[in-house]
C-alpha cells in the first residue's frame, strides 16, 4: 500500500525545487567565480553529529568569508575544502554577530588552524570582541610559548590578530565583496548584528540572532538570499525568552513578505517540526523557503 505523500511535505519538496532554479545551480555547484554560500554549522547551543556550530561561508573567487564561528567550524571547513566542488584558496575575515557561545567557541580553533596562513586573524564584530580575543590568547599564552621558543619554532604570526569592533555601515570591502553591519535586538546584548553582503553576482543578507526586526526588512529590501534564524515559541528555556531573543515562524513569514528576499534560508533553526514551521511561514512570504543543511551549497 502505497504513503500518501503530505501537502506539507510537497511545499517543502517545491520549496527545494524553487530555489534551484531561482539560483540557478544544483546543491554543491561546480567550482566558478561566482559566489557561493556554504553552510558550516547550522546548530543553536545545542549541536548534534549533523548539526555544528552556528557558520556560515560566503565564497567568492575561491577566498572564504566566514560569518560566525561556533563550534566545529573547523572541522567542517576541512570537510567542505575536500570536495572538489568547494574551491578554497584563501581565507577572508570572520565576522561575529554577537559574543554568545555558540556563535564564537570555534574562535580558538581557528586561530590555530583554518585562517589564512602568515597573515594576522582578521575579525570584526560588535563591542566586547577584542576583550574576547585578549582572554583567549592569554589562555592559551603558555602554549604560544612553549611553540615559539621551544623546538617547534611556531611563527609568531599564528597568534597575531586584528579586531574591529563595529556597530553599523560598511565594515569591510574589497574586490570581491562590500560587507555591511546593521544592528538586531537580541534579547539582553547591548549589540548584536546581521550582515549584508554584496558580491559581484548576488546580495546576501544574514540576520545573526534576533527578534523580529525592521533592520532585516531594510537590509534585505529585495535581496537575492535572506538567511534568517527562526526558532518556536515552545523551544527553549520559555516562551518569553524566545519572544525576546528569536524570531517565529509566524513573525519571519511576515518579515520576508515585506523584505522579499528571492530565496530564504532558514538556519540557526530551533523547531519542532519544519513542515508545519514552512507552512506558517507560508501564510504571509510565498517565495521558495528551505531549511538548511551542514555542508549545504547554494
């Protein structure tokens, strides 16, 4: 006897469908100069073998961007640099939209392994991150030691770093992309921020962590890609607390009919069920919706 197929499983289905040919590539495209937005981590505080760290890569002409670094970040970088469809050269800046856990435990690792070789680790982010980046190399002071004056003979450019703290406006530009900050409201953080990113091909926006914000529908204002977290009322510690920090289905489906993104991607998710997270989105943004992957492409 043949399974009757769901209605919700066939928006999902088309929602997949959509935004293949909106873009114009398959998950996972062959390496070009066009860019290309690969998923690194698409966890909350709590990760899972197939969920890391909140991460996400914007790669242009073979250099990465990298867009939040929570845990196991560089774990799932060296697994999308051994695809031969992910052309890694060079790694760009990293940028933190906010200093909870899950969005910079990865911070330490990268330092030691996937950054941009003899260059210091560039990074920008909102106020507080240069004390969190003090912290971390202090913490790791005797180790640093003991590799550069012992036998190793480590360079001493491993642990040189470079931090901007920004608030809003351009934070970064060069030949490949023009990287915008804007501020969200995340529950109790003083500054939090999402990002716009424009490359040659496409506008990428990415929200960070937030409630339902007026800053994401004027970032986006037709982006071609809206990355935005959603999160349910009934997940987390209680429904207050995800009022005041995250943004529902109902509430994001009526942020991206106003913001009209071409694809949105939905990440950072903490749903009991997407089926029924697309539909409710569904009843107010009726552009291709997809619920992303570790490791994903698009």
């Amino acid at each position: 006897m043949k399974k009757r197929t769901s209605i919700g499983t066939i928006v999902f289905i088309l929602g997949i469908l959509l935004s293949v040919a909106m873009n114009g590539q398959q998950p996972n495209p062959p390496a070009s100069n066009r860019s290309s937005i690969l998923i690194l981590g698409t966890g909350t505080p709590g990760i899972t073998a197939e969920r890391s760290g909140t991460s996400i890569g914007i790669i242009v002409r073979g250099t990465v961007y990298i867009f939040d670094a929570g845990p196991g970040v560089e774990r799932r970088m060296l697994e999308a640099r051994a695809k031969a469809s992910n052309r890694i050269d060079h790694f760009g800046p990293v940028f933190i939209s906010h200093l909870h856990s899950d969005h910079t435990l990865g911070l330490p690792a990268m330092l030691y392994y996937e950054r941009e070789r003899n260059q210091p680790f560039t990074l920008f982010g909102p106020p507080g991150l240069k004390n969190m980046m003090d912290h971390i190399l202090a913490a790791y002071a005797e180790d640093r030691d003991i590799r550069m004056k012992g036998l190793e003979h480590a360079p001493a450019v491993r642990w040189e770093t470079k931090v901007t703290e920004v608030t809003s406006g351009v934070v970064f530009q060069d030949a490949n992309v023009t990287v915008k900050a804007f501020e969200v409201p995340h529950g109790n953080w003083e500054h939090a921020l999402g990002y716009r990113i424009d490359a040659p091909d496409r506008s990428i926006v990415i929200s960070g962590d937030t409630r339902p914000s007026e800053a994401l529908v004027n970032a986006c204002n037709g982006c071609d890609v809206l990355l935005h977290e959603i999160g349910d009322r009934s997940m987390g510690p209680s429904p207050e607390y995800m009022a005041q920090f995250h943004t529902s289905p109902a509430e994001l489906g009526d942020i991206a009919s106003r913001a009209k993104p071409k694809l949105l991607l939905l990440y950072h998710s903490a749903v009991r069920s997407q089926t029924d997270a697309l539909r409710e989105i569904g009843n107010g943004f009726h552009g291709p919706a997809v619920f992303v992957r570790d490791l994903d492409v698009f």
